[in-house]
C-alpha cells in the first residue's frame, strides 16, 4: 500500500491526454491503436473533444484540466505518438513542450519553427534544423498537437486574462492587461 506522500507525488504527475477530433469527426483504427498503447502516469485520463473549432476545443480542455488538476497534453487524431512520449515529455521538466512531428505531406519537414524576418521585415516561420531524435531544442512556433502544459503554466497564463475561455469565434483579438490589444490568435 503506497504511503500518503506517494500518493500526492503521483497526483502531481497526472496527465490529461485530451484527443481533439477533426472537424469530419473522423478517427482511424490506426490512431484507436496508438491510445491503446500510450504509457501515462497513474492516475492520468483522456478526454475526447469533438465538434468544436479548434481554439473552443483546446480551451475547453485547458478549463477541464484546471478544474481536476491535471497536467493537460494535446495528441491530434492526425498523428502517432511512441508509446512513451508522454513520459519523456514529463521527463523534461519543462512547463511547455511539445513532441516533434512531421507535415503529412511533401516535403515532410517538422512541423516546429523559429521565427526570423523577410526582406520586407516581415515575421516568417524558419524551419529548425540541426536536430537529433531525443535532442530538447526551443522552437518559437510549436504546433499543439503533441504538446505538453504543465498545470502550474496553465494556472499563470489563464490567472493574467480576464476571461480565458472566450467562445464563439476561433480566432479573437486579445486585449493585454496594459490595454493594448495583442495581434488575434487561435488555440
């Protein structure tokens, strides 16, 4: 029988996987397979989130995690995952980290970016290169669909905006606590 302080530490690792289905609602026995196969801590949960816009969706699982204390991890219904991914991702210890993949189509690069400028001055998305399987590197533009948010980030980064769970629209202007609003944004 574990003693009480264990049962604190493994409730500190607790891990909401929350599957965000696409649009057509649409989920291959493929991906069933890799859910069978994930390793989580115990105690950890999924939640299936279907039939929302994107941004609605992710946020809805965000205020699910809050409220029952969990770590909260995204897995799209697009991609597959090693069976440990959520354990190294934990690993790390970072507040915000995300699993590489890679796009579904030619010319099959990973989907993480730094951010760099044009000639013009504009913000444009630079590939990361240089990597190898297992490295940690920071990418600026991380996509949310292997992604890991610690509970303590999510409570900071929902404790600064008024009203986090914002519905109706995908993207929405955000106003920042200084009065300035930030460029809109999705998920």
């Amino acid at each position: 029988m574990p003693g009480s302080w264990e049962l604190i530490a493994a409730r500190d690792k607790r891990i909401l996987v929350a599957i965000i289905v696409p649009p057509d609602l649409a989920v291959t026995m493929d991906f069933a397979q890799n859910i069978r196969n994930l390793q989580l801590p115990p105690g950890s949960d999924f939640m299936r989130m279907a039939g929302l816009p994107w941004g609605p969706a992710r946020n809805q699982c965000a205020k699910t995690a809050l409220e029952q204390g969990y770590h909260l991890a995204f897995l799209d219904a697009d991609i597959r995952v090693p069976p440990d991914a959520y354990l190294r991702l934990l690993e790390t210890g970072l507040d915000l980290v995300g699993g590489l993949y890679f796009q579904r189509f030619y010319p099959y690069m990973p989907v993480c970016f730094n951010e760099g400028r044009d000639d013009k001055g504009n913000t444009i998305k630079i590939p990361v290169t240089g990597w190898k399987p297992g490295d940690i590197f920071p990418a600026t533009f991380v996509p949310s669909g292997l992604t890991l948010y610690r509970r303590r980030l999510l409570e900071a980064m929902f404790a600064r905006y008024q009203s986090p769970f914002t519905w109706g629209v995908d993207v929405v202007p955000v106003i920042e606590p200084e009065g300035i609003q930030a460029a809109p944004f999705s998920e």
